[in-house]
C-alpha cells in the first residue's frame, strides 16, 4: 500500500473520526501476490470516487471463513469474536470486502456472535459508483474483447448477488458471454469451503479444470471474476489448458483501473 492513498483504523481515531467504510482486506488480498494487485486496485478506485475508508493494517486477522467450513467451530468463534471486539473498538458500522468468503461470514455469520455490520461486496460498491457518477469510465479498452465472468459461489448461489458484477462490467460497455452454467446454475471454481488448503480428492477431473473449460467454451480474452481465490483458480486452469498467452484472468476492479 506504500505508494497508494490508504489510512489505518488507527490512524482515522487519532483525528477523532470514523471513516465512512472499513475496507476488510483479506488473507489472500494482504499474502498473496496476485491478489494484492486486486487489492491496490480496488484502493486506487476507492480514492478516485473520495470514499472515506480505512484498513486495519496488522490488527487484521483471518475472518475465520476457513476454520468453519474445516469443521473446527470453535477457532472460528475464537477469531470472530476478536475481529468483533476489534471492529467495535473502531466503531465500524459497514465493512466492504473483495472476498466473498469474508463477506458471506460476516454478513451471515457473524451477527449471531454481536457483530452486526452493514456488509457490502466490492462489485456491489463499484456498481453503485458507476451509476453515481463517482467514478466515470466513458470508454473501456476490454469493451472490444470477448469476455466472460465466472460468478463466485459465496457472492452469488449462497447470498444471491448475481446483478452487480454484470452491471458493473455492462456499464463500461462490455457485453459478457455468458458460460454454459451461470448465475444460479455456475460451477464452483474448486476453492470454496476450504477446499483450497486440502489436496484434491480422486475424481475424474479436477472442479476447477472443468469450470475453466466452460470459460474457454465461450472463446474469450478475458476470464472475469469477483473473487481471489476464484482468481487463483481459473488462473491454475488457463495454465493447465496452456492458454496462460493468450487469456487474461482479471477481477472487476482490475477492469476499471485497467480501463483508465
């Protein structure tokens, strides 16, 4: 974040004041390289539409997405409930997150622990300051190449956000072709429910070189998604099909700050 416009919690409560957004980063948007440059985009588009937000910086930990869905109930009470008294402290009355993992927890989970957020996921935001005008993209360069988006499982089948990333993308001009199983019926990239942390099972085929053939079935330049471990997924797949040359694999905010 050196080189970008980004205040701490901490540093908002030593002026007295309590931004507008706290942005929760994320493990993968903080450790993983790729991810971070979703992170450093989503920021830069942030601060070109003046929303007040702040990060935790290293008093972030994990939401605990991946203890739960692991089995182990009581380490993610544990991590929950110190991100709670952490974020309360702060006063934080709205959270984004880039992560559909963080923000299926905290908007469905967490509230049973006594943290009760008003939880927005980026393409949410994005669409919403698209449409304000807070953030003017008259022409996109990707509005010329065939795309697809790739909808995150626990952004869109288990909390029904299936509009705000295809709105955001339409309003920039881009026409999406759409995979053989979306919205509803997508596929899951392979990642979700802590599957990333595990070996694969024997199967015949790995999820995510299935999902990714039905991108490649739609012939495009560019594989979108709203999700870095979607992000990472897809890219693993693009590689294993040796198309790593010729496809991109970009998230929304990557679209935006790519088109300007």
């Amino acid at each position: 974040m050196a080189e970008i416009q980004v205040k701490t919690m901490a540093e908002w409560a030593t002026e007295g004041r309590t931004p507008e957004y706290l942005y929760w980063v994320g493990c993968m948007g903080s450790y993983d390289d790729r991810a971070k440059k979703i992170t450093r985009s989503f920021v830069r588009l942030l601060n070109e539409a003046g929303v007040e937000f702040g990060v935790l910086g290293e008093e972030e930990t994990c939401s605990g997405d991946p203890a739960k869905r692991a089995g182990n109930e009581f380490l993610f009470q544990m991590q929950a409930k110190m991100n709670i008294e952490t974020m309360n402290a702060y006063g934080v009355k709205k959270i984004i997150t880039t992560c559909p993992h963080c923000y299926n927890t905290f908007k469905n989970e967490y509230p049973e622990l006594g943290g009760k957020y008003e939880v927005v996921h980026h393409s949410e935001l994005l669409e919403r300051l698209l449409a304000d005008g807070k953030i003017k993209r008259e022409k996109n360069p990707f509005a010329s190449k065939a795309i697809t988006y790739h909808d995150p499982c626990y952004l869109g089948r288990a909390n029904g956000q299936f509009d705000a990333p295809r709105n955001t993308l339409k309003s920039v001009g881009i026409e999406i072709r759409e995979m053989k199983h979306n919205r509803e019926n997508a596929v899951c990239c392979g990642a979700g429910g802590a599957q990333m942390f595990k070996e694969a099972e024997n199967q015949r085929e790995e999820i995510f070189v299935y999902r990714t053939r039905e991108a490649l079935e739609t012939e495009p330049d560019v594989i979108v998604t709203a999700c870095a471990f979607c992000n990472t997924m897809i890219s693993d797949g693009v590689k294993h099909f040796n198309k790593e040359h010729e496809i991109k694999v970009l998230d929304l905010a990557e679209i935006l700050t790519e088109g300007k």
